[in-house]
C-alpha cells in the first residue's frame, strides 16, 4: 500500500511538472497561430485553454495535448479575412458536431487503414513544420515595416540562447529526471537573460497574453441556409484535419508509451472541446504533436497532465501575464527545436534504401505534401498512392493449380486475391473452349474482394455455360453465391463456408 501511495504521488509529480512546461510552450505557440488565423491572440489562448481541458478529461489518450494548431490555422485565415470572427466561431460549433458524430459512428477506428510509410511521412512533415514556423522568431522588423533577418550581436545572442536551451534539455536528464529538463532550461534562459540585463526579444514583444475568463458568446451570424453553405465547407475540412492530425498523434504517442488509447473516444473528445470553444470565443484546436512529444517526455503520462496545463495557460491569462511576457523566445525556439530532433523519425532516413521503392516514395511524398499543403491532404495522398500500390502488387498474385483427376474432370486451385485489379489475370487463367465437360474451381486459397471480382466470377460461369460445360465452384463466399444462384442448371455451386472476418473496433466508452 505504501509503495503503491509512492508510486501514485511520484506519477502525479511528473504530470503536474510536466503540465507547466507544457503550458509555457503554449503561450507562444498558441499566440502565433491566433496571428495565422487573422484574429486576437486571446482567441488563440483560450483556444488552447478550453480545448486542452476537455480533451484531457473527456478524449481517449491521457498525456495527449490539445489546442490551437497551424494545420487548422491555416485554413480559417480565408474564412476570416471574407467573413469576419463571427463566421469563424460558427464554424467551430459545426466542426465540434461533425466529429462527435464521427465518435459516434464508430469512424475512429480508420485510423488503422494508415500504412506506416504514411505515418512516417505524416511525423517528419510535422517536424519540418514546427521547425519552419520557428524560423520566422529570427526576424525582425525594421522602419520600412518589413520583417528581415537579425544580423551581427541580435543573432549571435539569440543562436546561443537557443543552443543554451537545448543544450540543458539534453544533458540535464543524463544527471537528473526528478525536474522536466525543458522547463528548467526555461527558467535558467530566464533568469540569465533578466540576471544580465541581455537585450533579446521576450513574449510581450509579441503580444500581450493579458485577460479575463472566456465568456459565453453566441456566433453572431444569420440563422440561414446561405449562412450554412458557408460555414459547412470549412467546417468539413476542419474537422477532418483535426480528427486526422489527433488520430494519428495518439497512434504516435499509442508507440512511444507502450500503451492505446481509444480512437472513438477521442473523436467525440475533440467535438465536445471545439463545440464548447466556438461558443466562448475561441478559434478550436486538435491534438499538438510538439507539445504532446514534451510532455511525454517530461513525464507527464495521465489526464492530470493535459489539466494542469490547461490551467496553468489560463492562471497565466488572467493573473500571471507579466510574468509569462518576461520569458525569451529564444528559451521556447530552442525547446521546439528539440521537439523537432525528437519529433522527426531520423530512422526513416536510414532505411530509405532497404525498404520498397514504393514504401520510400510514399514516405517522402507525405512529408512534402505536409509541409507544401496540409495535413488532410497529404495522409489522403499518402494512402490513395499505397492502396494504388498494393492493388497493382496484387494483382499479378494470384494464380492457378490445374489437376485433372481419373475422370477426367480439371480441378483450377486459385491462389490469390481477386479484385478490380486482378480480374484481367484471373480470366486468364481459364481456358473454357479447351477444357473438359467437368471443371472446378477451388477458391480456397482465394478471396472475392470487391463487386468487381464477383462480376468476373459471374462472367466466368456464364462462359462456360455458353460452351454448354458442368462449372462447379468450391469454397466460394456467400455473397458471390447469392448472384450465382440464378446462373442455370448447368452450374452446381458447391460451397464449404469461408471464415467470417470482422474487423476490431474500439469500445466507445
């Protein structure tokens, strides 16, 4: 009991630390996305706020952190800049409701149809992202008003607090684990900066993080169907990249913990916290893989984790804002920095040569497209372009045995899927004008895939009827014999039932 009191006060230690750090690399990242959406960076923090709390209680990967996200924010800034903030807080409402309905119906569990080339991809094009958005913090604004890059001592000192920053990340838990590396290294960047009086830009040059509780807010927007065919488009493709983006993070955080979570739940987890938002004035969230990535590897592992941060976030709004304005954003580039060394899957480079041509295009292509386009649209490419793959590897598979026993009657063995893409060799394999009075087709090492492979046996029947042969068929599934059972005297279907094959789901709750 005693042990298990340790064990369950150490755990708790972990998440709460690990929920502050976590915090802090919110504000920042939180801020500029709210910028990218064309809107106030307090509907970006209460955003993170609202969507990281309720995810953390009600989504299905404890440890996973919710909140404003570029993926989603670069898709709101045209809904915004044509139709105003109004437009944009109705529009997160119907997202919320789209994916508690794709919980609901159980869709989460399609996750599992990603190939792992497509996840690979999917990690290092998040990667590459999270880098390049940290690019733009090395720039600075001149009197003309455009931004250019620092230059001379402002670079000098920013690359060596960032090094500074990494550097204890990476070495402090080689001495220690009881203090997540990441936000001692932000305190000692702090404190150095402020200690010595260095002039580097802070999070207050980038924008007051100041202000009260989120309030209750209707969308201000025309109940009409105009009204809706403008909010649906974006609404779909939000809610989409957000289950996506969330979807395959908690596949992601499921490999690096040794543990699940629960697709369906984190669907319906994700809709409930952007329903909410769009109703307090925020701009909706998904599942952050960069901050997910430190507070895993902070130690923060349970939904105390994701609430301590929530509420850390908010406590900084409303009561600790200056304090959160005096951190340097050199302290959180450079922790972003090592969630990009952390983040990108450097093993993918070193098996690029040894695994399928195929597999490597996919890879790379993922990670382009992720970076060029969006999320949504690169795991679409990613798995359109492996399913392409696969049926084309497939079909030339299957295959035939021919035995003619004693009495003459030609026994086909198949071996091999049949569908869209094999019906050209499956038809090959016969011979009807050549063959006996008595055929056999054995399906046993077979499967009728598709409606495709069904017609392409229903044609097959019909050829050797028309050559007036005795066509028996072993082995077949019920739903080819139930389109066969019309095809004539001359076929005698003769089945032994195929194994049921479901596929696993998820528990809702």
């Amino acid at each position: 009991m005693f042990e298990f009191l340790v064990r369950k006060s150490t755990t708790c230690k972990d998440d709460v630390l690990s929920g502050l750090t976590v915090s802090l690399a919110l504000v920042p990242e939180a801020v500029a996305f709210a910028f990218v959406a064309g809107v106030e960076p307090l509907v970006g923090l209460y955003a993170a706020f609202m969507v990281g709390l309720i995810t953390s209680v009600a989504g299905g990967r404890p440890g996973m952190i919710s909140g404003a996200t570029g993926a989603l924010a670069v898709v709101m800034v045209d809904l915004v800049a044509e139709h105003g903030i109004e437009y944009l807080f109705a529009t997160v409402v119907l997202m919320g409701l789209l994916q508690i309905g794709a919980g609901v119906l159980r869709l989460g569990k399609f996750i599992r149809l990603i190939p792992h080339p497509v996840m690979l991809g999917f990690v290092n094009g998040l990667a590459i992202i999270i880098f390049l958005a940290q690019l733009s913090q090395f720039k600075v604004s001149r009197v003309d008003g455009v931004l250019h890059w620092m230059q001379g001592p402002a670079l000098y000192l920013m690359l060596g607090l960032v090094a500074l920053t990494m550097a204890i990340i990476y070495f402090l838990p080689k001495l220690t684990m009881a203090f997540p590396s990441a936000l001692a290294a932000i305190l000692v960047v702090t404190g150095l900066v402020h200690g010595l009086n260095l002039d580097t830009r802070t999070v207050g040059d980038l924008a007051s993080v100041a202000g009260g509780l989120p309030e209750f807010h209707l969308p201000m927007i025309s109940p009409s169907f105009d009204s809706l065919m403008i909010i649906l488009p974006y609404a779909v493709i939000l809610a989409a990249i957000g289950l996506i983006e969330s979807l395959m993070t908690m596949t992601l955080l499921d490999e690096v913990t040794e543990t699940r979570g629960r697709g369906n739940r984190e669907c319906i987890g994700q809709g409930v916290a952007n329903l909410v938002t769009g109703f307090f004035g925020g701009m909706g969230g998904c599942a952050m893989i960069g901050q997910s990535i430190i507070n895993i590897n902070s130690g923060g592992r349970g939904r105390l984790s994701g609430i301590t941060a929530a509420l850390c976030l908010l406590s900084f709004i409303v009561f600790a804002s200056s304090l959160i304005e005096m951190i340097p954003v050199a302290a959180l580039v450079g922790v972003m920095f090592m969630v990009v060394v952390g983040t990108f899957a450097w093993s993918s480079l070193r098996i690029l040569h040894k695994i399928p041509r195929s597999d490597a295009l996919v890879l790379v292509l993922v990670s382009a497209v992720t970076v060029f386009t969006d999320l949504a649209i690169a795991v679409g490419v990613g798995v359109i372009v492996s399913a392409l793959v696969f049926a084309w590897q497939n079909a030339r598979r299957i295959d035939s045995e021919i035995d003619i026993d004693a009495e003459g009657t030609k026994t086909y063995r198949l071996h091999g899927p049949l569908f869209f893409g094999s019906v050209r060799s499956f038809h090959d394999q016969f011979t009807p004008g050549d063959d006996p009075q008595e055929v056999v087709i054995d399906f046993r090492g077979s499967r009728v895939c598709d409606h495709s492979g069904i017609e392409a046996v229903s044609n097959l029947t019909e050829r050797y009827s028309g050559q007036g042969k005795k066509l028996r068929l072993k082995h077949l599934s019920a739903e080819c014999r139930s389109l066969l059972h019309n095809a004539g005297s001359m076929i005698e279907v003769n089945v032994i039932e195929d194994p049921r094959y479901r596929v696993a789901v998820d528990e809702l709750a």
